[in-house]
C-alpha cells in the first residue's frame, strides 16, 4: 500500500481533500476517452458530409488544375490562390473542426463537470524546469504507465490490422478492370469499413483506460488516519482552541446571566446544588421566565447575589429540579409547573404589598 511518513494510506478520501484537489485540476480523467470521442465523432462527421466534402475538394481541384498550362505565374494570381485556399478551408473544414472543438470540450466536462480552476492555471516555474520535466517524462511511474498504455495500444491495433489488411488487398486485386470512379467509390468504403472496425478496438482500450483511471485516482487520494486527523482539526480547529473558546463563551454567558438575577422576583432553591431566578411581568399575558440558573457553585452564586439584592430565596427541592431540567434561561416555565409556581409568586407579591402598606402607615 501508498504510504506517508510510515503510514497506510487506508481511509476513504474526505470531502475536502476531493475539493482541493478538484481545484488544483486533479480528477479522474482518461485521455484515451477523449481521443475516442474526437476520432469516432471526426469519422461520423466527414462520413455524414462525404458527398459536400467530396464537392467542394473536386470544384477546388478543377479550379486549380484546370488551366495550369496556360497560366502566367505572378503575384497577383497567387494572391488569388490564396484566398481561394483559404475560403475553402473556412467553407469545407472550419465547420468540422469546430463541431470537433465543441465534441472534446463537452467530453471533459463530461468525465469531470464544469469548474473553472485559476489555481491550475496559474503559471508555476516547476513546471517550466528541464530537469523536472524530463524526470516526470521519463523516469516517473506515470510515465512507465503511459509507455506501457502505448505499447499495449500499438500491439493490439497493430495486430488488428495485420489480421484484416489481406482481406482488403485481396478485394482490391479486382480493380483493375473498374473505373476510376468505381475504384474511389471502394477506396472510400473500404476506409470507412476499416475506420469502424478500428473504433471498435479503441473503444475497448477507452473504456479499460477509463476504469483504470477511476481507480488509480482514488488510489492517489487516499489518506493516513493522521492526514485525516490534521485535516480534521484545520476543518474543525484544534479541540484544544475550542475547548478554550468554548469555556470562555460560558463565562460570559454566566456573568451576563447573574447581571439578571437582581431582577428577579423569587430565586426556587433545591437547598444547595440548584437554584433557579423567576422573573413575572404582573399583568402580562406570559409566564413566568426563567432569567438565571445554575448547579452547584453556580447555583451557590445566584444565592449570594439574590440575598445581597433582597431577592426571597424559596426553597422546593422538587420545583427547583423540575425547573432546572425542563426550561433554559429565557424561556418560559412549562404549563405543568404554573400552579406550583403561581402560589409561591402571590404568596411573595402579598408579602411585598403587605410591607408596602405598613411604610405607607
């Protein structure tokens, strides 16, 4: 197996490491499929246009050849076979290779989607190095590779055509006695026979290349459980970072929460490992809301501040569990806990009016 720093590389390829690589242009890609595409759709191509193709190349060869002994050569008439050459390639050829163009672009995208990448087209001088070049070119294993996918590919389409070449002479021997429009006529088709039954032989090559390509790739980016763990915490951040972050959110959280607990109209004690603040808007249409809660030392706080503030402390062992378990600071208490806290609140509120009322007098 690949390995990095004495590693395995046994883990699947992450989302990310697929995404960066995608960015640097890495994907599983066969070239063999794209010059499959290119050469089977220019074979289709000039085989669906043969007749137009064969028109205009013989009009061109007429104009051209028709009156070469009489012609003066000079300046100007080249200049008139020039653009006569070139209005030929632009009318006859241009349209093919430009469907061709269209044909291995829409091939890539294809094999590997569409995603513009500035980072692999971004000029590097690795890759303008001699010595570099010529040690991937030739001394790498990718190189090995694709000297061995040529000398596979040079056999088997050799031997295909030594098999079916003796057939082809053996059927032209006959045409001697032919004319020569019936002989460019069994050129053409034998070319085109010949054409076909080599894309099939390509085709067969396209696809193993394919398949091999698919496998090396997700060979190539397989990770060491510590490349995942690195990853992981670049991704993630450092549990230790986090863990830190995290307790100072809390302290945060936590001093906000007692700033709150002077507010508070009564404070439900378990007696010592909870506490929880009620606040009650009077005449409002909402609950009771839990504005501080804690457990232990926290719980020991909310205590101290309430009796420095002279909020009531209440104690209920079992209310002041439920409350703790069922509610977070800010919300409202739940309906199965509006009687229980109901008496305690008006027994407090009568307590308040009562003192209220003896100042007054």
């Amino acid at each position: 197996m690949a390995q990095n720093d004495g590693q395995e590389k046994t883990e699947q390829p992450t989302g990310k490491k697929l995404e960066d690589a995608r960015k640097k242009g890495q994907a599983a890609k066969s070239m063999e499929i794209n010059s499959l595409v290119v050469f089977f759709s220019g074979f289709l191509l000039v085989y669906m246009t043969r007749d137009y193709l064969a028109g205009n190349i013989a009009d061109f060869s007429k104009f051209i050849f028709n009156s070469l002994d009489v012609l003066e050569i000079n300046l100007s008439l080249l200049k008139i076979y020039a653009y006569k050459g070139y209005f030929f390639f632009i009318i006859t050829l241009l349209p093919i290779l430009a469907g061709l163009v269209v044909i291995a672009l829409a091939v890539s995208f294809g094999q590997v989607g569409f995603k513009i990448s500035p980072e692999a087209l971004m000029p590097k001088l690795s890759k303008i190095d001699p010595l570099k070049g010529m040690k991937n070119k030739f001394f790498s294993a990718q190189a090995v590779v694709e000297l061995v996918k040529s000398l596979f590919k040079l056999i088997v389409i050799g031997g295909f055509i030594y098999y079916i070449l003796p057939d082809l002479i053996l059927n032209s021997i006959g045409l001697v006695d032919h004319s020569v429009a019936q002989i460019l006529d069994h050129m053409v088709e034998s070319s085109f026979g010949f054409i076909w039954r080599i894309s099939l032989v390509f085709t067969v090559i396209a696809i193993g290349d394919f398949i091999f390509q698919k496998f090396k790739f997700k060979k190539d980016m397989m990770m060491s459980k510590q490349e995942v763990k690195d990853e992981f915490k670049q991704t993630e951040g450092d549990p230790l970072v986090k863990g830190h972050i995290k307790s100072k959110q809390l302290e945060m959280a936590r001093s906000r929460m007692m700033q709150e607990v002077p507010k508070a109209d009564v404070v439900i004690t378990n007696p010592t490992h909870y506490a929880v603040a009620l606040k009650y808007e009077v005449g409002a249409k909402s609950a009771p809301k839990i504005i501080a809660k804690g457990q232990d030392f926290v719980a020991q706080r909310i205590k101290k501040i309430a009796v420095e503030h002279g909020i009531p402390l209440h104690e209920d062992v079992v209310l002041a569990r439920a409350l703790y378990a069922s509610c977070e600071v800010g919300e409202e208490i739940p309906e199965k806990l509006f009687e229980a806290v109901a008496k305690i609140l008006a027994y407090i509120f009568k307590a308040k009016n009562k003192k209220l009322t003896k100042g007054i007098v």
